[in-house]
C-alpha cells in the first residue's frame, strides 16, 4: 500500500488563518465549531506565549480533498518525575474515556448512567476528546518545544532519517521532543514534502503527526491493522465507529502504560549499581549497552517482557548523565553510549565546585579571561597568516583548572534535547564567570570560548570528531593504530609465502599467490586513460576504447578496475576493518581511508606498480556499444594492464572538445586557471575522443529509454590547501598558541557541471561497469546485492511526473524548482538480491545495478569483487558469500551510507559557515574586494513554516550564488511558494555541531 500523501499543515484558505501545532485549541476542526462552543479563543486563556512553534501552512491545492485538522501533541511534564506519577498523569484522560465507553451501550453489561439519548455515547465521548485536546498541558507541552538551547528548527532541518524504515501501523512508539514524551499508535504513515512521518494516536486522545526521528522506542503489532484504520485521522472521530477504536485502542495503551510502570518499580527495587556493571573498565573510555543486555543485568531470572524492555528503556533515558542514548541510531538499536568513569567523576566535581561557590571558579576565570584576551589579538594580528600551532608552556593550570578545561571540552559533543543535558548548566556557570557576552549558551559559543582559551584550532572540524563516527583524530605518522598497519604490510612483503606454501592463511596473512593470475587477460600495450582530479589520492580504476574494424561504429570500452583481492583475502585483519569502516572518508581537510595508505600506495592504487616495470593487476569489465548505442555484447575477467596515462578532467575536456563549464568561486572570480599537463600524442588525442563519442551515444540512447532526470541546484563545496589538517589533542595538559588560518577555496557546483563532458564520459562508464556486473552474476546466478531506486510517487497532482519529464533537456536535467513544486516523493535506494529497477541510474526492471568501481574505497565492491572471482575459479558451486550474509549484510550497507552521507552534510555546512563568517569578521579587509554577500537573492525552498514570538515566521531557503541552504525569517503572514525569489541579507551565521546561515528579507 502506497503511504498516505497526508500534509502537515492547514490551509491559509480553509481554516481562514495560520494554524500553529502548539495552539491546538484554537482551532480544531471546523465541523467542531456547529456543535461545541468549547473551543479557546481568548489568548490570554492560553497560557504563557508560545516560542518558535511550529506550524505548517500553504495554499490549498486541492479543492476536493480533505483539509487535515489541527495537531497538538499532548506529553508528559516532566520525564523526571517518579514513574507512577508519570503513569498517572498520562493515563488521566485515557482512563476517563475508557470509563465513559464501558458505562454506554458500547459495553451493555456494564449498564447505564446516564438516560438514552440520541448519539448521547458518541456527544460524551467528543466531549472528552475536546477536553483533552483544549487541555493547559496539551499548549504548555508546545511552549517548552525549542526554548532549551536556542532554536532546533526541526522542520527546517534536512531529513537526516528519510532511509530509516518506516513504522508500520499498529506500532506502540515513544515520542520525544525536547524534555517532553509521550506515547501512542501509529494509526497512518505520511509522506509529508518528502520526507516520512508517523500520524499517531497519544494516549491522551490526540491524533498528532511527528517525523520518525522523533521516535524512540517502539513495540510492533500492539494495535491490529483493521483497529488503526477504523480509528481515523481527524483531531476528532466523525463516525461512532472510529470513537469505537479510539477507545480501543487508549485500554490497550493504559493498560500497558500500567505494566511499564509495574517494571518500572521492579528495576529500582532491584537497587543495582547498572553503571559500574556496564561501564569500560579504562576509566577514559566510552562503553555501549544495548536496552536488552541492561535488562538481563537486572533481571536475571525473569522473562524480558516488552513491557520490562520498555520501562528499562526510560530507565536508562532518565540516567543521563550516566547513559547517552546514540544520536541517530537509537530507534532501531536500542544503544546507549555509557559515559566513561573520568568523565563522570570530573563533571560531579565541577558540579560540586559550583554548588559550593568554591573560589577555584573565580580564580579560574580570572586566569582565563587573560588567556582569551591574548589569544583573541593574536588571532587578529595572524589573520592571513599561514595555520600554525605551538604548545603554550608557559602557562600553568592548577589541578581545579584542569577539571574545569577537561569539563569544557567534554561539553563540546553532540547531544539530543530529548534527555536532560547533564553539562547544560555547568557550562553556563562556567561561560557566565568568563565574562562572554551571549544571549544564549551553546555549542556555537561553547566553540568560540575554547579556541580563545587556546584548547581548539579556529579551523577544528568538529563534525570529523563526532565519537560515533571512530575517526582517528591523531596523525598517521603518531596513530598506533597506522603504526600497526603499517608494520603488517611491511611483515607481510618481507616475507611473502612461496607459492607452493599450503599452510592456512592466518588474519593478517596476505594471499600468496593470485589465485586468478591463470584467469587473467594481458591487454598488452592499449592505452588505459585514468582520468581523476588532479591531486587524486586513490586511482582505483581507468579506460580503453577498441573499435571493431569489421563493424563501423561499434567499440569495446574496458573498464579497468584495481584489484585489491588479489593481495588481501576476506578474512584478513584488514578486510574485517574495511567491513566496520564501510567506506573511505573523505573531507575538505582529511582524509581516513579505508585501507591502510601503506598498501593502497604503494601496491594496490592504479600506476603503483607501474612505476617499478610491474604490471598493473586488475579486474576488468567490458562492453560492447553499437552504432546505435545499444549495448549488444559483455565480458567479466581478470587481466593485465601496462600502458597507463594518468590525465586530468580539464584535459579530457580541452582534447576532446567539451565545453569548459567551471565551478563558481564567488569569492575569486579572477582566479588563474589550473595549469595542466596534457598528453598530445594523437592516438591519445583519438582514443578520447572515440571514447567520449561512444559512450555519449549510449547516454542519449539510454536516456531517450528512461525516465530518469537530474533536478539541478547549485551546492558550495570547500577545499583546503594545506591538507591534512590535524585535530587538536583532547584534553591536553597544556593550552596551544594558534596563529594564522589554513588557505579555502570555495567554490559554488552544480550536477551540470558535474556531469557533463569527461566527468560524464567516466560516470557514465563506470554505470555501465556496474550493469554489466549485474548482468555478469545473473547469468551465472551468483548472488550478489544490488542497488535499486524506484521512480518519484506523485503526493499530488498525479500528472506531475509527467510534467517534469517533459521539461527535461538534452543532457536529463530540471530545474530543481520545477521538481520541488511537482511535490514528487522519490523513494530512498534499497540493497536487494533481485534485479530491481534503479530508476536514478536509468537502469530498468530485470537487469540490476552493482557497485564494483571503487574496491579501494568501499567495502561492497571488495565483496562483489571477491564473489566474482570465487565464481570464475569455482564455476557453479555454492558462492563464498551465501545469499543469507548478503541479505544481512544490506540494512548494513544502508545504515553506513545513511551517516556518511549525514556526516558530509553537515561538514560542508561546517566549513561554508566558517568561510562566510571569517568573510564578514575579516579585520584587514580591503575596500576593494569583491563582495558577493552584496545584491543577495534566495528562493523559496519548503511549504513548512515556523512560527516565532510577533507572528514572524520562519522557512528554508537556498541561495544560489552561495550554494547554500539558509533559514528566512519572514513578516507576519508571509506564505511565499516554493520558488520564489525574495532580496535577502545575512544576518547571522552560526559555527558549531549544527551550522546555520540565518537571512532577512531586505
């Protein structure tokens, strides 16, 4: 069943005005007003004003469809309370209409209390439902939203969960936001601008939608699917039959509410130290725990009943300052990251000094403020001066300073609103004494105040020392994690294993002999064109094009791939960290490959072993193109390659005659262009030309074929001259002077220039590498996951798609706009067996899609490559990867995708505001420069608004000649529609865990 198109916001047109989520009460639904005059109108009645709620408004679209009523969510005060108190404050409405129903005739042995009346169950039942939704918690629980912290703009957030799996209907969830939490049925899901959401019956009677990254525990099947779909989605039931399953649905969860706190009670009965069991026994680091193993701690002997898993679930949400639920992957792993003892102890003793106004504060601060005013003038004076660091021995930390510095810089992670913070207020003590001035004590002040205190690099990525993405913050050259790397590469070319050795390979043994070597193909002295960016680190794959004398027009292309499996075998110590890495990372300032660089270098990158006469291993796939573009003829094998020019993108275009499209560098339009070094010779300048020819014409065939398109929009990208940029070390003893700043080019991209001439010629080659793979393994039937996408769900106008398509040009691109306002869903990329469609890549139903270009830097390739091989040596037996491991191996590969994709976001967020703001604050500006923060435009991004004190409004918006998404506060009863344009300024930008560029309307 597609999942229901259900909007998140109330029409301008019929509601008659603005409807905020938090103010329920104001207006619920229209037919409510004909039969209560119960309904809020009075502001004042409302209680306190309501911050930064959030509110979804646009113009109605459709006439005939149903409006969506207002939502409120209704959720529990305080999730620090006792656990009967807690129990007893959610169940307080669901019990009154559970004890209204079973006193009507919709339980008749109960009998009677009051007289037969027409619809009189169904008038008390909405009566109590209409209590519930005009309640003082229901508005107050809105007021809390965003008032910790500043501004969570959740709404205008990029989806960082869009791939997580949906909650099927009929699931118990725990909703959280900010310090608040409730719990409920999800009764619909909704595709809401693309993104998912969850329509949940709470327990207190309202119908609410919420995003699922708001969730964060939930119990499948509580509900059946014939109850959910009987109750509705209206704030209010408009039929007896689903206030009938509404109060079904409320027994089931008081009932179960009632069981969670009889656990609940059995956990802190059980009086055990939870902590000391699970925490690391080395005092500095971090532990994990999953919900299920801190039960079984517990309870030993009793059954983990989901009622027991769930009370120990907000068992250890309430311990936060002991227990960190995990940023992104909670909902589904139930994980808490377990402080480690140092910083436990050091942050109690913290608190202790403040609550006991020791005089190591002040003096403290004192010493600090000196420090910071140091290091703020020196930064001045070192503007343009190149990045430098040097250790500050001739200051002196007592051993109170030490614990407040080491405090500071634990503070400075990210941390989710929905538990309490325990380094909130310890932070803002301690920022309150420095003297800084700031309206609001966070991250982004939190970073400022330790790079004055000399404990951070003003250029720090703080996105690549996030903990849960385990980047080894040291040097290679001071990391023993490299050393040891290193030294098993080195043991392992020292003394190889003679070919006729039959002893089984131990886990850091390299294969001794290439098991294909037999197998493989010498392409003797074709030319093999490696085409990357200058500068490339990993060269894992090049070309050849070979025409067919005997048929004008048609070529073979080869796509040669680096052949890592030849040397490191799947069960090799370095294939297991391949495995938990996933993929190389890369950075603007670093980057944390995914094999040793020892080995990529020297032997496994393409042109490694070239340089000493040796022929290049790799694993080749090939293809046939016809006059007509068709792709008529493939092969799969092993082979040799020996002729390599190694040639830049620029090079590719000026040889081949592809126009010059170069990024935007708003910042340096006069920039000298890139010196290259081109290869001249004319069978080169031929061969690719030939190539770029051949392929085009397979592109426009297969484009013609599909109905596949590119939206365009343009994206800022930011790289740093003097990389790598190492991290400063963690809780030194000492403080660092840090002068000067690292040299960034920003430059503003699109998919147009990025795909379009020799970067479309190898893009599109290696698709066609990755269907011909697909094709390879099915007619051989080895198993092998594969990468499938489904076309855009139009939400609605069902004509929409349609509409897009036939503003495609040439080349499959539109406008981004056209292809926002078309309101299409394009569902995420799953991992399969099957030979699905991958609609993105034009690739159809039946002939599959798998990724086998980057062995040196993704773990699936390695696997796909290893699968082929074992599939030419043992033709026909049972594969080395069983369709079992493959089929859990996927979700794997989504999840790995899912952060690094979320990582890169926000890093590049990370360094566009850095950039933009030493732009702004740039001490020794000159008059002259070009300023492209001059004669701004935005335009118009989301139909989701947010509502602030003054009725001003807030949405996203995206600024072209930046590359950059930014956030527009509006005036009140501003609604502009997706793609307009509006004269901005910028007004504040915001350097921290979570960068934001905030504008105003001019």
């Amino acid at each position: 069943m597609r999942p229901l198109p259900l909007r998140a916001r109330v029409s301008a047109r019929a509601s008659k005005k603005l409807v905020s989520l938090g103010e329920l009460g104001k207006l619920i639904d229209r037919r409510l007003d004909k039969t209560s005059n119960e309904v809020v109108n009075d502001k004042s009645k409302l209680g306190p004003e309501l911050p930064d709620t959030p509110l979804s408004a646009r113009k109605a679209r459709e006439s005939s469809a149903r409006a969506p009523v207002s939502q409120s969510l209704s959720i529990t005060r305080n999730p620090q309370h006792e656990a009967g108190e807690e129990i007893a404050e959610l169940t307080t409405v669901a019990d009154k209409l559970v004890r209204t129903a079973t006193r009507t005739q919709l339980y008749a042995n109960q009998g009677w209390k009051h007289a037969k009346s027409l619809r009189g169950d169904d008038v008390r039942i909405e009566g109590a439902l209409r209590a519930a939704a005009t309640n003082q918690d229901a508005l107050k629980l809105r007021a809390s939203f965003n008032s910790t912290g500043g501004e969570t703009l959740d709404l205008l957030e990029e989806e960082e969960t869009s791939v997580l799996h949906q909650i099927p209907t009929g699931t118990l969830v725990e909703i959280r936001k900010g310090s608040l939490t409730t719990t409920g049925i999800v009764i619909r899901n909704a595709l809401i601008e693309g993104r998912s959401f969850s329509v949940t019956l709470t327990i207190t009677g309202h119908v609410i939608e919420h995003p699922e990254s708001e969730v964060f525990f939930q119990i499948p099947k509580m509900a059946t699917y014939s109850l959910t779909q009987r109750a509705g989605i209206g704030a209010m039931p408009s039929s007896r039959t689903e206030t009938s399953a509404r109060v079904e649905i409320l027994k089931q969860l008081r009932d179960f509410e009632r069981e969670v706190a009889n656990a609940y009670g059995g956990i802190q009965a059980a009086n055990l130290n939870l902590y000391n069991l699970v925490r690391s026994r080395d005092p500095d680091e971090w532990s994990t725990v999953t919900v299920s193993e801190a039960a079984k701690l517990i309870m030993r002997q009793r059954r983990q009943t989901v009622a027991f898993l769930f009370a120990m679930h907000r068992y250890l949400m309430k311990h936060s300052e002991e227990f960190v639920p995990q940023v992104s992957t909670h909902r589904l792993a139930q994980a808490f990251d377990v402080r480690p003892l140092s910083h436990l102890e050091k942050l109690r003793a913290v608190k202790h000094m403040i609550r006991s106004a020791s005089p190591a504060i002040d003096a403290f601060a004192i010493k600090a403020r000196g420090i910071m005013a140091v290091n703020r003038k020196r930064r001045i004076e070192s503007w343009n001066e190149p990045p430098k660091r040097t250790v500050a021995n001739d200051i002196n930390y007592t051993t109170e300073d030490r614990l407040i510095l080491d405090v500071l810089q634990h503070a400075l992670r990210r941390h989710r609103d929905v538990v309490t913070d325990p380094y909130a207020l310890i932070i803002a003590s301690i920022i309150k004494t420095l003297q800084v001035d700031a309206d609001v004590i966070d991250t982004v002040v939190l970073r400022e105040v330790l790079i004055d205190l000399g404990h951070l690099a003003p250029w720090e990525d703080l996105v690549s020392r996030r903990r849960e993405y385990e980047l080894d913050q040291l040097p290679e050259d001071e990391s023993p994690r490299v050393a040891a790397q290193n030294l098993i590469v080195k043991r392992n070319f020292a003394t190889r294993s003679t070919p006729e050795s039959s002893r089984p390979l131990g886990p850091e043994d390299f294969v001794p002999r290439d098991p294909v070597e037999h197998l493989r193909h010498d392409f003797g002295d074709m030319p093999v064109y490696i085409v990357d960016d200058i500068g490339a680190e990993e060269l894992d794959d090049g070309l050849s094009i070979e025409e067919i004398p005997s048929e004008p027009g048609s070529a073979w292309i080869h796509v040669h791939v680096a052949d890592p499996t030849a040397v490191i075998p799947p069960t090799h110590v370095f294939a297991q960290q391949a495995y938990q890495k996933g993929m190389t990372w890369y950075f603007s300032h670093r980057t944390w490959p995914m094999l040793p660089t020892s080995l990529a270098h020297s032997k496994l990158s393409l042109g490694a072993r070239s340089k000493s006469g040796e022929p290049e291993s790799v694993l080749t796939f090939s293809f046939k193109i016809d006059s007509t573009g068709n792709m008529v003829d493939y092969q799969v094998r092993p082979g040799f390659v020996r002729n390599l020019q190694i040639i830049d993108y620029d090079s590719v275009d000026h040889l081949a005659g592809f126009p010059n499209l170069k990024p935007a560098q708003p910042f340096e339009p006069e920039c000298p262009p890139i010196i290259t070094t081109v290869a001249t010779e004319p069978i080169h300048v031929r061969n690719l030309r030939l190539l770029a020819d051949t392929i085009t014409r397979h592109r426009i065939r297969n484009l013609g074929s599909s109905d596949a398109f590119v939206a365009v929009i343009p994206y800022a990208r930011i790289s740093v001259a003097e990389k790598p940029l190492h991290a400063t070390p963690l809780c030194h003893p000492k403080s660092f002077r840090f002068t000067g700043f690292p040299t960034i080019k920003y430059q503003v991209l699109s998919q147009k220039s990025q795909e379009v001439g020799s970067r479309m010629v190898v893009a599109e080659c290696m698709k066609a590498a990755c269907r011909v793979a697909s094709r390879w393994c099915l007619d051989r039937d080895v198993p092998m996951l594969r990468r499938t996408s489904k076309p855009p769900v139009c939400l609605g106008d069902p004509e929409a798609f349609s509409k897009v398509l036939e503003a495609r040009d040439s080349d499959g691109f539109v406008d981004f706009y056209l292809a926002q306002k078309a309101n299409l869903h394009v569902p995420p990329v799953e991992h399969t067996l099957d030979p699905g469609m991958h609609w993105s890549m034009g690739v159809p139903e039946g002939e599959g899609y798998i990724r086998v270009t980057s062995p040196l830097r993704r773990y699936s390739d390695l696997v796909a490559h290893w699968q082929i091989k074992d599939a030419l040596l043992r033709p026909g037996a049972s594969p080395l990867f069983s369709r079992e491991w493959l089929t859990k191996y996927g979700p794997e590969i989504k999840e790995k995708e899912r952060v690094f994709k979320e990582a890169e976001r926000t890093h590049y967020a990370y360094w566009t505001a850095l950039y933009l703001k030493r732009f702004v604050e740039n001490p020794h500006a000159t008059a002259d420069r070009p300023n492209p923060l001059e004669g701004l435009t935005a335009t118009v991004l989301s139909h989701t608004f947010v509502e602030r004190h003054g009725g001003n409004v807030r949405t996203l918006c995206h600024v072209p000649t930046l590359g950059i998404k930014a956030i527009v506060t509006l005036p009140p009863g501003t609604m502009p529609d997706v793609g307009d344009s509006l004269d901005v300024r910028l007004s504040d930008i915001q350097v921290g865990l979570s960068s934001k560029v905030h504008v105003l309307p001019k």
